[in-house]
C-alpha cells in the first residue's frame, strides 16, 4: 500500500473536510478588516498574522500558518473573484483527492513558507495557496474552462501557463525569488514530479521506438501487393485494389473486372 494511502487509513479522521474553502472565507474577511478598518486596526492585523523569526522562536507558532490569511488583492472585485475561484478551486480538489490528501498538500505549503520566513524573512501572502491550487487543479482537468472574471472563458490550462510565466517574471526581476519559488512549490513538485518524470520517459520510449520502425523501413520500391495476370503492383497505381484468389494468387481491381466483365 502506498505511504500515502497508509496515512490516509491512519489519520484521515484528522483531515479538516472544506480546508480550502475555510481558508478562503477567513481570507474576505480579513480583506474587509483590512479595506474598511481603521488604520489602527489594519496594522495590528497585518502584525498580528505576518509571520516573524522572532516571535515564533518566542511561542508564537501560529505565526507559522497565519501567513495564509494575509490577502494578497489589493480591490474589492479582485478579492470577490479570487476567493470565489480558490472556493471552486477547493471543491475541485476535494472530489478528486478527497479531504485528507487536500489537507496534506495545504498543510505542507503554508508550514515549509512559514519555516522559510524564519530563515529568510521573505513577506509572504496568499498568493503561493492560491497559486499551488491553480497548479494542481490545472493537471487534473486542464481543458476545463472557467469564466476569468466571470467574463473571459479561460482554459485551466493557460491559466497555469500565466501563472508560471509571473514566477518566471519575478525571477527574473529578482534572481534571489528562485529558493522561494521553488519552496513555494515543493508541495506540487512532490505530488506532481513523478507523474510528469513518468511522462517523460514514456514520451522517450515511444521517440526511440518511431525511430527503429523509421530506420527498418523497407527500401524504396518495395511492394506489397501485385497483380497476377498484369503484373502491376500498388506503387504503379495507388487507385489499385487487390484481392486474392482461391489459389492464393493476388488479382487487381482492373483484371477482375475484365474477367467478370464489370
């Protein structure tokens, strides 16, 4: 049985039914503390949930996960489709995998970007959840299309596509974003990596396998059928059809039907 299946059979009592789409909800509301509270309010909110080296050495673990919560939209309309797309994005995952394999790619995220804040201090936000979902989701159905700000009909597919061309953006903006990059996605890069590894050697397998059949071709002019009483084969007329008779012997379309008197 799969270590995972093992777990799954073990633990899976544990597993939060609606992670996500929990995540997402607690994300709007401290969006609207963030947009309509005082200023007061919205600065011990970000204090309160950003996470800090310091602080969690101290006690403050929730700081390891609370990092999650910190919206990464800056409108209103942004984070209405955003977090509608992640509450979709969630329920998606969830038929596919099923609560508890969700939970282990959620929990691994946002725990190994809370590790990688205290090392390295990078402000981290909602962003990388939303991103991993979008990666996930786009390998399970990728032809499936959704409305891009419930207007544009946008396969999953390119949305991922986008999606990897603004880390790669932020790489080359910022070399020094790789680690972070691929921290962030280290969760995919398990579940996903094999899968794709599994991919790629099965496409080499079939490239070596057209390249023998290429290179055992017959030679040039080799035929495989001709007629018995005028001798033409398939290559002196591609219109040609062949039948074969009690004998054996082969007859085309042509001498047939002078025989029978078509």
């Amino acid at each position: 049985m799969p270590l995972i299946s093992t777990l799954e059979s073990k633990f899976g009592r544990f597993a939060i039914p609606g992670l996500v789409q929990i995540i997402a909800i607690l994300q709007m509301i401290v969006f609207l503390i963030l947009y309509a509270g005082p200023a007061e309010m919205k600065a011990g909110v970000m204090l309160a949930l950003m996470p800090d080296g310091g602080k969690i050495m101290s006690g403050q673990v929730w700081l390891l996960l609370s990092h999650v919560l910190v919206p990464s939209f800056g409108s209103a309309f942004a984070c209405l489709c955003l977090s509608s797309f992640s509450l979709w994005l969630g329920r998606v995952l969830e038929e596919a995998w099923g609560a508890f394999r969700v939970n282990l790619y959620v929990w691994w995220l946002i725990l190994s970007l809370g590790v990688w804040s205290i090392f390295f201090g990078f402000p981290l936000s909602s962003y990388w959840l939303f991103n991993t979902l979008i990666f996930a989701v786009a390998v399970l159905i990728p032809n499936e299309e959704i409305l891009l700000f419930f207007i544009l009909p946008v396969k999953m597919k390119w949305i991922a596509l986008l999606d990897a061309g603004a880390m790669f953006f932020m790489f080359l903006a910022s070399p020094m974003s790789i680690f972070l990059i691929v921290f962030a996605n280290l969760n995919f890069l398990a579940v996903f990596g094999p899968h794709f590894l599994k991919m790629w050697l099965h496409q080499g397998k079939v490239a070596a396998r057209r390249s023998r059949f290429e290179s055992a071709q017959l030679p040039q002019g080799t035929f495989f059928h001709q007629c018995s009483v005028c001798r033409k084969t398939e290559l002196d007329d591609s219109h040609l059809e062949f039948r074969v008779l009690d004998s054996g012997e082969e007859i085309c379309s042509v001498c047939r039907a002078k025989q029978t008197g078509a």
